[in-house]
C-alpha cells in the first residue's frame, strides 16, 4: 500500500456518522404513516437496528435520543444496553414542540408557565446527557409566529437568549449545545431561529459550548450550505450537522440521494479545515457532530440508514482525493475553471473499488446492502415485531418505552 493509500484508509476508519432513533421507527407526512414490517417499535429495537447499521459499516457506533419519544426510566441501563450492543448513546434531543402548551411556542412563548416548563424538559435533558454519557445536546424549536403582529419579536428573541443563557449555565465540563435553525416551519410568519446568523449571535453571545448546528433540510432553495460550513468552520462555531436531503420543504430523504455534489462539496470545506495549517481550525473540525436527522416513511428502515451513511462516506472518500496543491495553483493563478475542475475530476472518481478495499481490511462486507439483504435481518424483525403502526420517528403523542 502507498503511503497516500494509507494515509486515505486512516481517515476513513477516522470517520463517524451518528444514526437517530427515529429513523428506525414508523414515521410519516400529516396525511399518512405506513406501517413497515419489523419496524423498530421501543428503543431498545432502535438500538437493535443502529448495531446491525454499524456491524455492517464500521462507521456507525452512536445514536441520537429524542426525549420523551426515548425516555426511560433507568438511563443507565439504557447505556449499558446500547454498550452491549458495541453502541454509545450520541446527540440528546430535547422534544419542546408536542405538547398543547406550545401552541404559542415554547421558550419563546409569552406565557411564564409555558416557558418555565419548556426549560425544565431542557434541563432535565441535560441530566440525560449525564446519565448516557452524552457530549451533545441537541437543540430545535418549533417556536415562531403565523402573523405579523402576533407577538413582539424582538421580545420573542430575548425570551430565547434567557433560555439558552440557563441551559448553557447546566452543561457539564466538556458537554456542548448545538443550536439548530430552520427557515419555517411550522411557524411560517416568523421562526425564532430563522437562520444560521440567528443561531450563531445567541451561541457567541451564550459561551463557549454553543456551537451552530447544520441541518441540510432547513435552508431556502439555492442557499450555498458549503459556505456557511466554511464560515462557521472558521469561527470556530460549527457544532455538527443533521444530513438528509429535501425536493421541497421536508428534510427527511436520504442524504445525498437528490444532492450528491452539495454534500461532496460540503465534506470539501470539512476536508480542507481538516487538513488546515492553523491548528484551531483542525480542532473546530475534529470536533463536529455528524448525525443523519431522517424519517423514513417509505422506505425499508434500516437499508435507508444504511444507504444514509454510505452515501456520507462517498461523499467523504471523494472529498479526500481532492488534489490540495493542484487546487490552490489553480486559484492562485486565477484559473476559474482549471480550479473548478481539480474539484470534479475528485468528485466524478469513482471510489467504489477504494472503499471496497478499506471494508476487506477491516473485516467488513464489501457490499454493506447487499450483505443486509442476505442476513435475513429484516425477516426477522418483521417476524420478531410484527407490522405495527405508530412507534416510530415522529409519535403524536410521546411512545412509552416498555423498560
Ligand atoms: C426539525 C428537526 C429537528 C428535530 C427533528 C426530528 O425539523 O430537524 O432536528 O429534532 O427534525
Ligand atoms: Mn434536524
Ligand atoms: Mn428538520
């Protein structure tokens, strides 16, 4: 093997995607959830399927809770559980959205109470994280307004800096929060987190361990997410990322299914911040979170997840055969294109055989979904849990988890 070769190898074994939860359960649009065979139906199923997705890809060994769809009563057991599995428990996902208090928002919303109970589920998150031995906390709100004039903005932003400020001042040594925007939805007058700029204001303004969190699905159309990557990257803000893809408004298809080279291009800036001469953008890029955030709603749960992180491992494998020098000569000299196409020429190669190569090193099977189909894994678990609606990703109402 060159010493390119192994150099490429060790960054793949180096690579981690985190799965949800929720993406192994039953989950669906408002106007219908199907019910899959074997779907995952409690956490500890979940967990079930998050082993087999890292037996077969080796890059997969933590997975994102979403609370209360995952609460339990003993969250050490849980840990113990998903260790026996070869699994740590990932991102921790507070749920501030189900709850008929919301209706007006939750840390935003212009109810005291409301608020008050918002921040206790936070916080009781963070016990969460202390008892898994979880380093993030995830956070999403679905809080905003449907019509201008419904409540005062600019005091909707300074009831949101008040929360974030307290769920900064729990944290734990060494635990972080990622704080995640969407452009709409449900809210679709104004969302309190609107932007990544939104975002990133509260995280300088809060400390040191809020960090901005990418979700790919919660942008306008057009927006260039690999530059807002690069920015953050290089502030030293980027927290992780939530992959999938959307055609529209929804963000739960599979990452790099609809924008194959707008992930390449993202990995690109991760790759270059890795590689980065200045050793606090190698940290910045050492420690981002990589976590699928999808729902499958029609298709076989774990095949999904699998075909999820192969396709962020492609995207990585390309990213790493970028020529760097070629490169920058190329945007020294001014050479539009020249540059443009030291960029292609890594992403049009195809890195099948290479990574068909790290799997045989490393003891996995060459073709990770092929090898799903021949385990007879998803007759099992259709035989095992029966076909049973509801259960999954995105309950109406919070799923106890039998314990
Ligand atoms: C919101 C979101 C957020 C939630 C998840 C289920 O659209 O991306 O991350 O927690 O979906
Ligand atoms: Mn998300
Ligand atoms: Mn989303």
């Amino acid at each position: 093997m060159t010493s390119d070769q192994t150099e490429l190898f060790a960054a793949l074994s180096r690579q981690r995607i985190e799965t949800p939860s929720w993406g192994y359960g039953n989950s669906g649009t408002r106007f219908k959830t199907f019910a899959w065979p074997g779907a995952a139906r409690t956490i500890h199923e979940k967990l079930d399927d998050a082993a087999e997705v890292q037996r077969l890809t080796g890059i997969a060994p933590s997975v994102a809770l979403h609370i209360p769809w995952d609460e339990v009563e003993d969250y050490t057991a849980l840990r113990r559980y998903a260790e026996g599995l070869g699994l740590s428990i990932g991102a921790i996902n507070p749920n501030v959205f189900q709850n008929d208090r919301y209706r007006l928002g939750s840390v935003t919303s212009p109810d005291r109470q409301t608020r008050e109970q918002a921040l206790q589920h936070l916080l009781h998150c963070v016990d969460v994280m202390r008892q898994t031995g979880s380093r993030d906390l995830s956070l999403w709100f679905a809080d905003g307004t449907n019509y201008a004039g419904q409540d005062d903005l600019r005091s909707r932003k300074h009831r949101m800096r008040e929360a974030l400020q307290q769920v900064h001042g729990a944290l734990p040594d060494g635990a972080r929060m990622l704080v995640e925007y969407k452009l709409f939805e449900p809210a679709f007058y104004a969302t309190d987190l609107f932007d990544w700029g939104a975002a990133y204001a509260h995280c300088l303004a809060v400390g040191e361990k809020a960090q901005v969190l990418v979700d790919l699905g919660h942008h306008a159309p057009g927006v260039n997410i690999e530059q807002i990557v690069a920015f953050l990257l290089d502030e030293g803000r980027l927290g992780g990322f939530h992959f999938n893809a959307r055609r529209y408004a929804d963000d739960d298809l599979i990452v790099g299914s609809s924008n194959p080279f707008e992930l390449f291009c993202i990995y690109a800036e991760l790759v270059a911040a890795e590689r980065s001469s200045d050793a606090q953008t190698r940290a910045a890029a050492e420690g981002v979170a990589y976590m699928i955030d999808q729902s499958h709603n029609i298709e076989p749960k774990v095949e999904a997840m699998l075909q999820s992180v192969l396709n962020c491992q492609e995207a990585y494998a390309k990213a790493l055969l970028i020529d760097r020098d070629l490169l920058a000569e190329a945007q020294a000299a001014g050479d539009v294109l020249g540059a443009h196409r030291v960029l292609t020429d890594a992403f049009r190669t195809d890195v099948r055989p290479l990574l068909q190569g790290w799997r045989e090193e490393r003891g996995l099977p060459q073709d990770p979904i092929r090898a799903h189909r021949e385990s007879g894994h998803q007759q099992r678990v259709a035989e095992l849990r029966g076909t049973v609606a509801g259960g999954g990703g995105y309950p109406e109402e919070p799923v106890p988890t039998p314990v």
